[in-house]
C-alpha cells in the first residue's frame, strides 16, 4: 500500500460522497451551501433514496450487498472519474476508516476529505494507537498480557475495528478461554484481523470523547467533549454535549490529552478521541480508549452547543477546507461551549426483544418538528438488514441539560414510524427516566438493568385504538353515516360499539359510547380533542392524550410515545385465525445468515443445547433447544440465507414418538 499524505489538497469543486442513508444527505447539504457540485452512488436497493436524489448526479455501484457496491473500491473511483469528481467524502462506516481506501483516493489524483492513510492505519489499531498515546503523555488502561497472573474483570477486546465487535468482558478466569474464542472469530469476521488485547475492565465507567480538528499547518483544536454513556452491547445510544457532571480537572485533562494525541500522531482533519471516565465528580480516573478517524454519528450535539468566534458550527464544512488545504479560520481562545443538546439514535430493531435487527416498509413516518432531524427515512422505504439499522437521529437542545432532555422527550412523543419496528419508543423511555435524568448511566448500565426500561401498559393505547375504530372508521376513509362506527341510530341516543381488540396473546372487548370507553379493567371519560391528518388526539381522563393511528380491517397500530402497539381485529378474520403452540419449532427471529448448525437430525439434545448459530448485522445469536428431545428436522443449511420465521430447527419432546 502506498500512502502518500493529504495535506497536498486542493479546492474541491466535485465532491463524490462514497456512502448513503442520512449522512451522505447531510453531507451532500453542506456541500450545496457551499457551492460544491455532489455525487452520489447507490446500489440497487437505494436506487430510489433520499441521497441519490439530492444529489447532482448519481452512479450506480451494483447489487445490493455492501461488498458488491458501497465496499467496493474501484467501482467509487471509477464513479469518480467518470463525474470529474476532485474529493470523496467517507461520511462514517462502510470505507470510512479503511487506511486502504483513503490511500487508494489520494493515489488517484483525489482528495480524500478525512485523515491521512498513515494516520488512519496508526490509530485503526487498538494496540498501535495505545503505543502512540503513551508517547503522548496520555493516561491508558492497564494492560495484561497472556499467559500472565491477571486481575478480573478483563476487557478482550479486538486490536483492529470499533462499533463493540470482538469485544467480551471476563469476570472469571473459567470464562477468559471461551470469551477469547468468540471474540477471535467475532473480531475475524468483521475486520479480518482476530489480535485481541486484554485489558483491566474498569467498572461503572463512563464514555466521554473529545472532538478535535486539525489542518495542514499545524493546527489543533479541540470542540470540547461528548457523553456517550448510555449503551447497549457497546453500541451507543444517547448521545450529549457536554459531560454532564465532570469535574474541571478531568475536564481540562481530557481536553488536553485529546489535543497531545492528535499533535503526536500529525492527524489532520475531524477526528474523535474516546476515553473512559470512571470515579466521582472531582476525583475522577482518566483512560484513553481509542480514536475514530472520521466524522462521528454524534457530532450534531457538538454542533448544537460550539461556537467559534462567535458563529455556529458546521464539521462537514471545515472538514472539506481542511481538506482544501485551508488553515483553521478560528483559534483554541475563540471556541466556546453553550447549551446542552442530547441525541437519540433511532434504530430499526426490536428494543424489547433482544435488540434484533428488523427489515420491513415504513408506511408511516412521523419526525418532530420542534427538533434537528438528520434522517433518510421517509413514508413507502424498505428497509433491510443489508445495512446498518440506523434509521436517523433526533437532536434535542436547550439552555441546560434538563431543558435538552425535556425537548428530547417531546421530539420523540412527536415521532412515529409504522410497518417497521423500531426503538423509538425504548428511547423515549429512557430518556424521560430517573437515572437518565440524574445521569447515572454509565456505560454497562442498561445492560445490568435490562427491566429499567420498559413500554407502556396497554390501556391507554387500547383506549385510543378502540375509539379511532369507533369513531373514525377504517382504511375505506368514509366520512358517512354508514362509514363511521358510531352507534347512531334513527331515533334515540346513539347506541355504544363494541370494540374487540387482542393484544399480547390477550382478547379485549371494549364498549365506546358517546364520551365513554369501557375496558375490561374501567371506564374512561374521553372527549375528542382537534386533531390532524394521522393523529388522534383524545382527553382521556381529564387529560389530552397524542398518538399517530392508523386502523385496517385486520389490524389497528398506535404510536403513542415513541412506542407503536399493534392491536389485532379478531372479529376482522376470525375464521383464518392460528393460535401459535410451543410444538418445539425453532423459527428465524429474523432474516440472516445461518452460520452454524450444531445438530443433525435424529440427534438427542438437551433443554438449551446449542441447535445453531444465527447472523444479522454482524450479530450472532445462538438458537438453543426449547426442551428435551430428538432434532426431527433441520431446516437450513450453514452458509444458507434465511428468511423472517423460517423454520430452522424442530424438536419432539422425549418420550414422544419421532416419525
């Protein structure tokens, strides 16, 4: 690989943006304001979105698997050439940290709008950009090596990548070798490279990060630090600026460790410095964690609260003039932080059921207009799970932090997406709750309380699905008399209607009348509230309640705080209903590749035995026996794609005949 340095830039007039989805928008946005002509590309699955449309031209890369289009080096460079293209902006994810590409860019007579290649290889590795961090001066986990006497909790981790794959913590020595194991074969499917380093686990930490940007010239700045604390399996969630709760000490060492580490490795343009914070306010532990050679998912939260020289913030744009070969058009004394902004990334994955991936077509999209939205969603997309499940982000901003929250809270009660499961509503719930508000989330938190966060009861939204139905009528859109389900009658009051809703396994009959809902558990006064084209908005109570619903024959779906409930209409299709049986069927929670099978047919297992392996997402979730039996069948083979509820797996209980 030859690398040869950026900082030779020149003006960009033709921008390629090598990415898709909201941040190749958000990029492409900036690019216009700034007089720049843009370039998308997109594979068969994207050739109808957002970005491909924003653009001023577009290129088809090929099929819809990343490693046939967005992955696929020559076919961007070649789109680059054949659109006089001068710089390509990585965005984040996919080539965006891939030494290789940034080098293949620049060799082309391209300007590669990020790091240099030697950088991006120096600090892509964990064990590498430890190295130079130490150099640097800045503070770093300890490290133990194997085969040494080591203290538990460890960290293994993988030396190459980011976005918490290859990664496992130990408790126990018994469970170093099997954790090692995992995360070799983990860290080799995503990265292609299984060195693994094992560090002490810092419990209850903290994830703080500095953003940093540097030019050509010798130039460093630090934009001051993010929270990203509140994760999931070490994928980050909410996001803010800045650290709630940080003691100035810490603040100013981190801040300035930042700035050493991008000075000792020569970094040019964004760049992210990720540390971990553990201890009180005042008496805090410092530890370098890794540095993200890109832009950042989260970056709008710093965007929400910098200043320089007094005027608003805008990464993409000083990316692409330190790209040019521009200086820094402001200094370290003329950045100022104001405000709090929090961020909530919005996924399609199912929140309350393991955090898989889902796939679908969004039928209804809802964003908040009291917010910053950076999305590429919009109403009639599919969605797959070829790509990251990374559907927007909503940004909230306020005058301090508790402010931001409360705005955070509204924007999500704003948002609503229908046909595809998503986490709006988990991230609504922790964002309005307790610990989140007394920001005591550190970084394992939601993973030590999985119950902490939990949808709303039913009744409410029931209420709601059951008085849309009622008084609304159905898909048809009829306004008449014979149109809307509302009990009238040619003479005398109005007669009340019945409602048969099932939810969660559970028939519900409900009786709405003219201001009341009679559920199986109460009455409810309710009165009608003036609404809008989608949303209902109903006094409940005494209370004014908004949801997004959207009724058919079959079904009744309510967004009502971020959450969606799908009510089912029995009464709609009652003669081709199923009642689902625990017969020992393992099904596809989800569409992936089968990765493994750890059984043959005729074979006996145990309650829980490994049956296979499942991967969406570079994820891997273990199928297991649901009982004691004999494998009568195997559906699919290692290797093979599977669908949303194939049958994988099926066991016959023992005792029970097998033929």
């Amino acid at each position: 690989m030859q690398v040869t340095s950026s900082s030779a830039a020149r003006p960009v007039g033709t921008l390629l943006v090598a990415n898709r989805g909201e941040i190749a928008l958000r990029v492409i946005r900036t690019a216009h304001r700034m007089g720049i002509r843009t370039v998308a590309v997109y594979s068969d699955a994207d050739r109808d979105a957002p970005h491909v449309r924003a653009a001023d031209e577009a290129v088809h890369l090929g099929p819809t698997p990343a490693n046939a289009s967005y992955l696929r080096v020559e076919g961007l460079l070649d789109a680059a050439r054949r659109t006089g293209a001068d710089a390509v902006h990585p965005g984040y994810g996919f080539l965006s940290e891939r030494a290789e590409f940034a080098a293949a860019v620049v060799d082309a007579g391209l300007t590669f709008v990020g790091p240099s290649a030697r950088v991006m290889e120096q600090m892509g590795r964990k064990d590498r950009a430890r190295e130079i961090a130490v150099a640097a001066g800045v503070p770093v986990v300890p490290r133990a090596e194997p085969g040494e006497a080591v203290d538990f909790p460890l960290l293994v981790k993988a030396a190459a990548g980011g976005g918490g794959k290859g990664m496992r913590i130990v408790r126990t020595p018994g469970e170093l070798d099997a954790a090692v194991a995992a995360a070799r074969r983990e860290a080799a499917s995503a990265f292609g490279d299984d060195t693994l380093l094992l560090e002490r686990y810092v419990e209850r930490g903290r994830h703080v990060e500095v953003q940093v940007l540097a030019d050509a010239h010798g130039h460093v700045v630090h934009l001051f630090e993010r929270d990203c604390s509140a994760q999931r399996r070490h994928q980050k969630v909410l996001e803010e600026a800045p650290a709630p709760g940080l003691g100035e000490a810490a603040r100013e060492l981190l801040l300035s460790s930042a700035v050493a580490l991008a000075r000792e490795v020569g970094y040019e343009n964004a760049g992210t410095v990720e540390f971990l914070v553990a201890g009180e306010t005042g008496a805090e532990e410092v530890f370098f964690l890794e540095m993200n050679t890109r832009l950042q998912v989260e970056h709008p939260v710093t965007e929400s609260v910098v200043t320089v020289a007094g005027a608003p913030l805008d990464l993409v744009e000083l990316q692409l003039r330190v790209a040019a070969g521009e200086e820094l058009p402001f200094t370290q004394e003329q950045v100022r932080c104001e405000g709090h902004a929090i961020e909530a990334r919005v996924y399609a994955e199912d929140a309350f059921g393991g955090f898989l991936p889902q796939a679908g077509r969004a039928t209804v999209v809802r964003w908040s207009p009291r917010a910053r939205i950076d999305a590429a969603l919009e109403p009639g997309a599919e969605v797959s799970t070829a790509y990251d499940p990374m559907l927007g982000k909503v940004i909230a901003e306020g005058p301090d932090r508790e402010a931001a929250r409360r705005s955070l809270v509204t924007a999500l009660d704003d948002t609503a997406i229908l046909g595809l499961t998503t986490n709006v509503g988990y991230l609504r719930a922790l964002a309005a709750s307790d610990a989140f508000r007394d920001h005591q989330v550190d970084t394992a938190w939601l993973d030590r309380n999985p119950e902490a966060v939990r949808p709303p009861e039913p009744e409410l939204p029931m209420v709601l699905a059951a008085w849309a139905l009622a008084r609304g009528g159905d898909e048809r859109g009829g306004t008449g008399p014979f149109d809307v389900a509302d009990g009238w009658r040619l003479a005398g009051p109005p007669a009340p209607v019945t409602v048969e809703l099932e939810h969660a396994g559970d028939r519900h009959v409900l009786e709405v009348g003219m201001d009341t809902v009679e559920t199986p558990t109460g009455s409810h006064r309710v009165h009608a509230v003036a609404t809008d084209v989608g949303v209902l908005r109903l006094e409940v109570d005494g209370r004014v309640h908004e949801a997004c619903v959207a009724t058919s024959r079959r079904q009744v779906q309510v967004a009502y705080r971020g959450h969606v409930l799908t009510f089912t209409r029995p009464d709609a299709f009652a003669a081709g209903r199923r009642t689902a049986v625990g017969d020992g069927t393992v099904t596809a929670p989800m569409p992936g590749t089968l990765l493994a099978v750890e059984v043959t047919a005729g074979q006996v297992v145990e309650e829980g035995q490994l049956l296979g392996v499942l991967e969406a997402m570079k994820m891997e979730l273990a199928l297991r026996a649901p009982f004691a039996g004999t494998v009568v069948e195997v559906g699919a083979a290692a290797g093979g794609q599977v669908a949303l509820g194939a049958t994988l797996f099926h066991v016959e209980p023992s005792g029970e005949p097998t033929g």
